[in-house]
C-alpha cells in the first residue's frame, strides 16, 4: 500500500494515548488522537482514518456509544482498547460492531498483531481478487477454497458440512475473534439456540486440525466471548 494507513486513537489517558502512538509511530503508521468521544467523532468525520484505536471510558460519551455512533456512517475498522474486561462488556463491543477488543493492560506484540488484522481486512474489503487459498502455522494447515480441501500434515481432512463453515468462517478472518452468537447465527441461523452445538463441533474439529487438542495451536478460545484462528500465513491469491 502506498500511503501508510492513519491510526485515530481515541484515549483520554494521557500515558496511554502516548504510548500507543509511540508504537504505532515506530510501525510507521500515521497516528491521530482525540481525548474525547465528541473530539473523535470530529476527527473520524474529518479526517477518514483506516483504523480506530477506541478506549470505552471517556469523559464525555462513554466509546460504546462512540462505537454506534461511527457505525451509522461507517464500517471502519474499529478495535476497542479498554481496561473493562468483563466478558459480557467484550461480548457487547463486538456484537454492537467493533472488529476486535483489546483489554488494558496489553503487550505491544498483541497490539500490533490486532492492528495488522484490523487493516488487512480494511483493504481486502470488496477490492482486490477473492482468496482462494490460505495457509496457516508455515503451512501446517491449508485451506484451498476453490477445491474445498483443508490439508494438515497427515494429509487431506474430511470435515462435516457445519466443520467447513465453521473453519472458513475463523479462517477468513483470521487473527480477529468471533463471538459465539455471530458463529451460531452464521452456522443455523437466528433461531440458533445456546452454545452447545457451538462447541462440540468445535472439540470435533480441533481432534481433526490440532496436532493437541487439548493444547490448540490454530483455533484459539477467548473464553466467554468466542473462538479466534490464529493469523495467517502471506495470502496466495489467483
Ligand atoms: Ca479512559
């Protein structure tokens, strides 16, 4: 990408908003901040960023209304960074449209890497050809969506119907975590009811991927909130 993307952080802490444009700096990404939900507005109005570093614990709004509000105009990509790390307070975020979460306090290796996936699908979106392949771990799993094969180590997998879409779905946003009730409504629908179904399919597929299933590599649990695949390998694409 030509221009390096621009990061609006919303904090109103000044050492964090700091720090964090400090990282995102040395990443060489351009970095804006507002210490308040009407300044971020303003500045998300004006200066159309590619990413939004959000803190839910503001003077003015609270962010999740800040959330609601960008996501009436806007489907940029929105990660929240806050100190609330109450299952149901992430559950609420990511249902109410934020890409992913991210609870204080934070290493910048796991910063990083939700900011990479964040603006990866921000310029994948609706440009650019379909993926049709994917791999993941240096290539220990692989996806091949064009022949509908998923191959590990020991060879071609023979997943379930509900297994395929299960996995594709994590795969294709790969790095970004998937809350349990947008995984049922994807899989069954909206009448979908709790989460058992959710996770025996899930123990099944990590006894076909996983080398350990006690101990995944590839399909990661957020207990509480939902399932996150692991980043991918660089994209092949025809
Ligand atoms: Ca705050």
């Amino acid at each position: 990408m030509g221009i390096r993307p621009l990061i609006l952080v919303v904090e109103d802490e000044r050492a964090i908003a700091d720090f964090l444009s400090a990282q995102l700096s040395t990443s060489h990404y351009r970095v804006l901040t507002a210490c308040t939900g009407a300044q971020a507005i303003s500045m998300a109005t004006s200066h159309c960023p590619d990413l939004v570093l959000l803190d839910l614990g503001l003077p003015d709004r609270d962010g999740l209304e800040i959330l609601a509000d960008i996501r009436t105009w806007s489907a940029l990509p929105i990660v929240i960074v806050s100190a609330r790390n109450q299952e149901e307070d992430i559950v609420q975020a990511l249902d109410h449209g934020a890409d992913d979460y991210i609870t204080k306090p934070f290493s910048n290796s796991v910063l990083m890497a939700r900011v990479r996936t964040a603006l990866r699908k921000r310029f994948a979106n609706g440009e650019g050809p379909a993926r049709t392949k994917q791999s993941f771990g240096d290539g220990r799993l692989s996806i091949d969506y064009g022949k509908r094969l998923i191959t590990t180590h020991e060879g071609q997998l023979h997943l379930t119907p509900v297994e395929y879409k299960m996995l594709t779905l994590l795969a294709q946003n790969a790095g970004q975590v998937l809350t349990y009730s947008l995984l049922r409504k994807e899989l069954w629908g909206p009448y979908a009811g709790d989460n058992r179904a959710l996770r025996v399919n899930m123990a099944n597929l990590r006894r076909k991927i996983e080398e350990n299933s006690a101990d995944p590599q590839f399909l990661l649990t957020e207990i509480g909130v939902g399932y996150r695949m692991i980043e991918s390998d660089d994209e092949e694409f025809d």
